[in-house]
C-alpha cells in the first residue's frame, strides 16, 4: 500500500524527532511492502520565518492533500524569541490552531501509559502506582474558551479582558462519540470531566453525554468535576480508562497524566476529524533550550507515527510492531536522558543514549 504523508518538522527539537519517526515508518515499510511517500509542510516558527505568517493556506492545502500529517513541535522560548513579540494571531501557536480548526480535527486522544521499566521515573509513589495505569483522554479541539469571542477593553479607566467559552449541542455529541467508540475497545469505561456545579456550559456537556451513553449500554460512565480528576490523577490514577473532557481542562489534565509517566517525552497524541484523517504528534513541546544537542527522547514521535499507523490506515499489525519494539527498547536497558533512574544505584543498570541512536536501536527492533 501507498501513503501519503504531509510532514511539518516544526521548531526547536521538532525536526530531530520527526527524522527519527521517518526511520521507524521507513522500517516498517521496507518489512511490510508499503510505501510511504513524504511532503514537508512549513508551519509555526519556521514558516514564521519563511513567510511571515505561523500557517499559509497553501500549508493547509498541502495538509488537506495528505492521508495524514505527522509533526513534531512547534514554537521557541517566549521569553527570547521575536516570534513572541508578534500579535497573538501571529505567533507559532496560532498557525496549530488554524491547522486544527481547518482541518476539523475536533478529537485529540492522548493515550498515557506507565510502562513497567519506568516505574522509577514515575513521580509517584509505588503505593499509588499499584499495577500501573492505561488510560486514554479524549479532549474536544475546535471548541470552548480557546476559539471562543475575546477581546481587552478600557472599561472606566480599567483594562478589561474577556474570553468566551462556548459549546453547542454537536459539537459535544461528536466528541463524547468518540470517547464511548474507543472505550468500547478498551476498558469499556468513560469519565466525563467537567464543571457543571459552576458553568452552564459544562451542563450542557453533561446532558449530552448522558443522551451519548444511552447508545452505549455495554461501556459504563460516570462524570466527575475537573478539580476532583486533577487530584484523581495523581492519587489514583488506575481507576481511569477513557477521560472525556472539553478544551481547556483536556489542554491541563493530559499534561498532568503525560507527567505521571514519567516523561512528556514518551506520550504520544492524535488529533482526528470525521473521517480516517489525523494529525499525529508529541505531547510535549519543542524545548528550543535541548534543541540540537542530539538529547532529545524521540519515543513520544514514534508512538505517534504508530498511532497514524493504526487509525488512520489501519495497519494494527504494523503499528503493534512498533509498539513492541519500544517495549524492547526500554526492556534491553535503553534509556534518553529524560528517563533515566534518578538513583545513581539504578541507573548503573541501564545505557543513556541519544535521539538518533534511539531511533536506530528501535528499527532494529521492529
């Protein structure tokens, strides 16, 4: 089989991780007799840079043309960087936001996954890791506070800043669809977060999904307010299967559960519309002050990629294979920077290496 794949490599350590992730679909395709073809597509800093501008409506053609578009990470240091200095609507950021509501990419998963050989890394305590967790957060995209109206005003002499936090009716049924779908092929269980003892909106979330689930009597639901989940999470988080949330608190709650992993380095995400399209990338951000030192943990990428595998071409034996060679990876005593024991003790039994060797060592798995 031929794929197309549209590629935006992005800024800081984004274009180390993508060349990785490349290696790995390029092993695939050489062991499993498909093809898959490459268009770069600029978007954030770099297009910044390029054009004048975080997205251009040919990147979005050049997206809308692909099967599926991997990346890596977008943005600098918001500190130092002149893109910083730009208009909101100008900044790196903007050019994802554009891309995501463009494209109808209304459902980010987050898959967060604590694997056994990272125990030591995870924050918390081994009584509160238990077996381990799996756990899946179904974040809405294209809605909320993110893309709703806002403006600052001078309102008697005192700055004023508004920001609006809508949904309607479809725009909540689609995404707890999703939830329930990919719970179905789990755990069959879904949390629905929320904060509906304050907001309108979040009442509104929570009748929907109530209408959702009745389509789905085998998956078992619950709703839970956002501030509980966030202690939830890191009290116990083996009690969660699919979490099923609204922009905002899915943009905070799926840091949260990529941290208690162990690193933002290892969670991959998807970000997916109605059909089998996706955009496929890290958790974490470009961390403009590692890039080019080759220290960069390539995984999250990878896992990405075999994401993209899985979901948008439905190669789940190729994306397994991937999967598995990660697990071997780390089973063989592997470890990036970013995951390496914090005992001194511990860590004699394991080999730091770097981005690309990382890269290599997982084809070899595959």
């Amino acid at each position: 089989m031929s794929y197309h794949i549209g590629v935006i490599s992005g800024d800081g350590i984004g274009p180390e991780v993508v060349a990785e992730a490349k290696k790995v679909l390029n092993k695939v395709a050489d062991k499993y007799g498909h093809e898959f073809e490459y268009e770069d597509i600029l978007m954030g800093g770099c297009s910044i840079d390029a054009t004048g501008e975080p997205l251009t409506d040919a990147a979005i053609a050049q997206a809308m043309a692909s099967d599926a578009v991997l990346m890596g990470s977008i943005g600098g240091n918001t500190q130092t960087s002149p893109w910083y200095q730009l208009p909101a609507d100008k900044r790196p950021e903007a050019g994802l936001l554009k891309l995501r509501k463009a494209l109808n990419l209304f459902a980010n998963m987050r898959p967060a996954f604590l694997y056994n050989e990272l125990r030591e890394a995870c924050p918390l305590r081994d009584s509160v890791i238990g077996d381990g967790f799996d756990m899946v957060i179904m974040r809405e995209l294209t809605g909320g506070l993110y893309f709703g109206e806002r403006s600052t005003e001078e309102v008697d002499g005192v700055l004023m800043a508004t920001d609006t936090l809508t949904y309607s009716e479809p725009e909540i049924r689609r995404i707890a669809i999703k939830a329930f779908e990919i719970a179905r092929k789990r755990c069959k269980k879904v949390t629905s977060v929320d904060k509906a003892n304050v907001l309108d909106s979040s009442r509104l979330w929570r009748g929907m999904v109530e209408e959702v689930a009745a389509d789905y009597p085998d998956v078992s639901y619950e709703h839970m307010l956002v501030d509980n989940c966030a202690m939830q999470l890191v009290r116990n988080p083996g009690q969660f299967d699919v979490i099923l949330t609204e922009n905002m608190f899915g943009d905070i709650l799926s840091d949260e559960a990529s941290m208690v992993t162990g690193s933002l380095g290892m969670l991959a995400s998807a970000s997916m519309n109605d059909t089998k399209f996706g955009l496929y990338e890290p958790s974490g951000g470009s961390a403009p002050d590692i890039a080019g030192k080759g220290i960069a943990n390539p995984i999250a990428t990878i896992l990405s990629a075999a994401l993209m595998l899985r979901f948008s071409f439905d190669l789940d034996e190729e994306a397994l294979a991937v999967e598995k060679a990660v697990q071997k990876f780390l089973e063989d005593g592997y470890r990036t920077i970013d995951i390496m024991p914090r005992d001194s003790k511990d860590a004699a039994n394991v080999k730091q290496v770097g981005t690309k060797e990382a890269g290599d060592l997982i084809c070899e798995r595959i």
